[in-house]
C-alpha cells in the first residue's frame, strides 16, 4: 500500500456545525442529522462562551431543544453575541424560544401546551425552511411556553392551532427558528426543513461524506503517527475492526494488530478475524491462542462477577505479553511502538463531557479495556463517529459485512452465557445452539429488528425430556431476543412464533444433551440483557 499523502484534502471538521446542547437527548440526534445532510456536526455545551464557540468557525450554529422553560430560574441563556457574530443559527424548540426572547420576541407562558404530532400550517411556503414542503404538515411539538410575537425584522412563516409562532424566518441576518422538533422522525418533512437551514440559508455544501471521513483521518493519522509504529487490539467487534482498518489504511505495515483467542467467542467469530479481516484489510496480525489458559482460570468459578474479573484480568495479561513481544521484535525500520489504537466512539466522547481536547481510555466494563500504565499515545480514529457512520466506513473500506453489521457481543463472550462453570464441553454445546439461533433469525430478516438475542446455557440446571426413545436428563437453552436503542433500556422483542419454533426444533435436534428451549420475556429493568 502506498504511503504517499493524498493529494489536498477539504477538512471538513475544520469548520463545524455547531450543536448548542440545552440538555435532554436532542442534541446527538440533530448531529447526526445534519450528518446524514452530509454536512459535518459537532455538539457543544450551552455554557460554552460565545467566543469559544465563534474560534471554531463554525459554518452554522443550531440551538437545540432542552427540558426547561425559558421563564424558569435558572434556565440555559444564550448570548446575544451569538446571534450578531453573522453565523447562520438555526433554534429548534426550545433554542427557538430562547432566540424569540433574546432578540426582542414574545413568548408566553399561556399555559398552552402541545405535546407530540400536531398540525402545522405553512404561511410562507416559498420561504427558505419550508421551500418545496406542503402547506400542511405534520410535526412533534413538546413545549409548554408560546411565541406570539416574532423578533423585528423576523417573518413569521408557520404557525399551529395553538400557537401563533410557530416558525420564523429572517433571511437577512440568516437567523431561523422553528417550534417543533425537526430532528425526530414523527415531523414528516423535518429532514428536508434542516436541510434547507443547511444549503439554502447557511449555503453550506454537502461534502461530508463516508469518503471525505476516510480521507481526513487517513491524513490525520499519517501526521500523528509519522514513522512510528502502532498496535491495535482486536474484539472481533465493529468499532476496533474499522479502528484498526482505517490505521492500516494510512500507516500500512506500521501497525501490528493483536487478537487474543480467549475461547469465549462464537462459532466462526475467531475464523472471521483471523481470516475475512486480514483477507480485507491486509492487516499484519498476532493471534494469541490463549484458550487453554482462559479455560483454566476459569475452571471452578461460577460466580458471574468472579467469571468477569477473571476473564478481564488474564485478558490484559495476554495482551500485555503480545505489546511486550511486538515491542521487543522490533521492525525492519527499528521504529519503536508509540501509539495505541482505540475505537472510541463520539457517543462515548460526549458522554464522558469532552466535546473536545483527549479523552479518557474508557474503562467500561469492556474486555477490551486496557491496562492503564501502559505508556502508549492513542489513536482514535473514529472520535467523531456516530456508531452507524463507523459501520458506514468499514463498509467503505471493504470490511466484510458479517464484521461491519454484527450485534454487540460482550467482551468477556460465552463465558457470561454459561450459568454455571465454564468448561469445553459447555462452550462447544452453547456455541452450536447459538449458531443455530443466528441462522435462523437472519434467515427470518431480524437482524436489524432484533438489537441482540443473547443464548444462554443454564449449565446448573436439567429438566427432564423425551428424546428419540428415551428419557433424558438434559441443559435448558435460554433464547433473550431484546430491542433497544442503547442497550440501556430494553424489551423483549415480539418475534415470530414459526421462527421460535424452528430455533427450538433445530436446537433440540442438533444439539446433544439439550431438551428444552425457553424464551426470556423480559424487559430491562428489571432484567439485565445478558444473564449474568
Ligand atoms: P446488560 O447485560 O448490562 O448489557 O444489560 C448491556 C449491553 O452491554 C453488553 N455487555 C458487555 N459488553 N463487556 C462488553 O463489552 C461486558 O463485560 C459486557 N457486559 C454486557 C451487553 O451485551 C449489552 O449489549
């Protein structure tokens, strides 16, 4: 792979749109819609300064919604700085409210609320929001306050059985501001609506896209990295997948990848890393097959946390072994190894309250978490990525879709399947009824509909059957087909009863010493997904 440097590359992230978070959920949703707009979105605090904002030249500012009123003590303010700096603002409901009271507007606190679909009336159907939209459209309202009256200079462009203002527009000074929420998929034309803020009134241009993101981190890793060399540790998950697939992209045989063969995986997982990933991606790989040594750690231990501490410590052993192994072999160059390569995520970032600046190894409760001494320099190459934009790259970069789509898979794997001790025998059995469950639910196309179906082998339990001719004393099979959106909540997915029942046939056909198959009915809370 050539290491030449592209020709010049349009960074994008160099001049963000800037999301205003006013608290609640709204702000990582309209990021990623004006990312789906093409068009590059980062979020930052409403208590960041107005002139820290305007330093990072943003193209546009969005205000997004939040849960307070804007007559509350205490409620977020804006400066009126920000909307005299001449960058385009777009407000959404609350930032609506609070651009209609800072620029001299009215709001109410009528005590009129709306809250979900209502009703919209464009008045202005030509104007630069509502361009090419119906004169009648539906959108999701949550809002106690009212506007009445638009600022001087604003044209009012909709409005609701309710409330007089519900959108205004004000060409001149590129300042725009709706009631409802665009963002969310219930207002039937809220998409095109930011769109038209985006290109029409802030004339930005879609240039965002999953191959400018390569480009740009391309770029970006070849300058940090320089001649150096890196390592990356492999899950078999997307993010460290596509992680390690766009580094090998820019530095080539400068990175070495690690995978540790814990045993704990399902079938084919391992073949696919080992195999498909480095068939894909060219990827220089060290495989550590740590099976045994997992298995003996393991053996004896039945206490789910217990199984988990084990399972994280001798993973951060295995692996500290390999870094020692890769420094110590040196390359053909004799570059020393200075950089760690992490899939940390932008939902991760902005979780842990660093829109910008370097972020914290995230420790989580992942196997994948690393030591903390290690004196590495991280690479994170997807720290501005939305989860279905890092599958969007890795689809980019020829990642095999059996790694670019996969559910999320814990960790410390098979291990916390197991009720019970984890022995071989126990992994091979569940590994098959697994297989089988996933055959089938992607057979029925619900892959997508279904967020993960963990199967579990209740190992310390038997239940009586009858098999063939004879009685048997066999293993439950647990199936917990969850939806979710974040795996924080979660409900039991209501699937088909034909595909239950061909997963219980074929589980209890197939696989030995299991005679029963049970679904899990379960929401979370209270039930956890995974059982242990
Ligand atoms: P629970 O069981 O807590 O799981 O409802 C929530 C989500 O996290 C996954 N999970 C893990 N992921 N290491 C991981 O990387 C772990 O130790 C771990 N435990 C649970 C689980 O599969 C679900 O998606």
């Amino acid at each position: 792979m050539s290491a030449a440097p592209p020709a010049a590359v349009h960074d994008n992230t160099a001049e963000p749109v800037l999301v205003v978070d006013f608290g609640a959920q709204y702000a990582q949703l309209i990021a990623r819609r004006v990312r789906e707009a093409r068009v590059y979105s980062e979020i930052v605090p409403s208590t960041m300064p107005v002139a820290e904002m305007l330093a990072r030249n943003p193209k546009a500012i969005i205000l997004s919604g939040g849960p307070s009123s804007v007559y509350e003590e205490g409620a977020p303010t804006v400066d009126r700085a920000l909307f005299e700096a001449g960058v385009p603002v777009f407000g959404m409901c609350y930032g609506f409210q609070l651009m209609a009271t800072t620029l001299g507007g009215t709001v109410d606190n009528t005590g009129a609320r709306e809250y979900g679909r209502t009703p919209l009336h464009v008045s202005k159907p030509g104007s630069t929001l509502f361009e090419g939209t119906p004169a009648e459209q539906s959108v999701w309202m949550s809002h106690g306050d009212a506007c009445s009256a638009a600022p001087e200079g604003f044209t009012v462009t909709a409005s609701t059985d309710v409330v007089p203002v519900a959108a205004f527009e004000n060409d001149e000074k590129k300042l725009y501001g709706v009631q409802y929420h665009p963002e969310v998929m219930h207002s039937t034309h809220g998409q095109l609506v930011l769109e038209h803020f985006l290109y029409r009134g802030a004339g930005i241009e879609p240039t965002w896209t999953t191959g400018s993101v390569i480009e740009e981190q391309v770029e970006a890793i070849r300058k940090q990295v320089g001649t150096k060399r890196a390592i990356c540790g492999l899950s078999g998950g997307v993010d460290s997948a596509v992680a390690a697939a766009l580094v090998q992209k820019a530095i080539g045989s400068q990175l070495t990848c690690v995978y540790v063969d814990h045993g704990l995986m399902r079938k084919g997982e391992t073949e696919q890393v080992e195999k498909d990933f480095v068939a894909a991606t060219g990827v220089q790989l060290k495989v550590v097959d740590a099976k045994k040594r997992f298995l003996d750690a393991l053996a004896g231990v039945s206490d789910p946390e217990e199984k988990r501490k084990i399972i994280g410590r001798e993973f951060i052993r295995v692996f500290e072994q390999a870094e020692a192994e890769i420094v110590a072999e040196g390359s053909a160059s004799g570059e020393p190894v200075e950089f760690l390569v992490q899939g940390t995520l932008y939902p991760d970032i902005v979780e842990s309250g660093g829109g910008t600046g370097t972020a914290n190894i995230k420790s989580h409760h992942n196997v994948g978490g690393l030591p903390e001494d290690l004196e590495f320099k991280l690479v994170e190459p997807l720290r501005q990525l939305f989860k279905d934009e890092v599958r969007m790259v890795g689809a980019e970069l020829g990642l095999p879709d059996e790694i670019v789509q996969r559910q999320p898979f814990p960790g410390p794997g098979l291990g916390i399947r197991i009720v019970g001790e984890v022995t071989q025998e126990r992994l091979d059995l569940l590994r098959d009824a697994d297989a089988i469950a996933r055959e089938e639910l992607t057979a029925a196309g619900l892959d997508r509909e279904i967020w993960q179906c963990p199967v579990v082998l209740l190992a310390d339990v038997r239940s009586v059957g009858v098999q063939g001719d004879g009685r048997t004393y066999g293993h439950p099979i647990v199936l917990r087909p969850v939806s979710s959106e974040d795996a924080m909540t979660a409900d039991w997915t209501r699937m088909p009863y034909e595909v239950l029942a061909r997963i219980s046939t074929r589980i209890t056909n197939e696989v030995r010493d299991v005679n029963r198959v049970v679904l899990d009915v379960t929401s979370k809370p209270p039930g956890t997904i995974e059982w242990e």
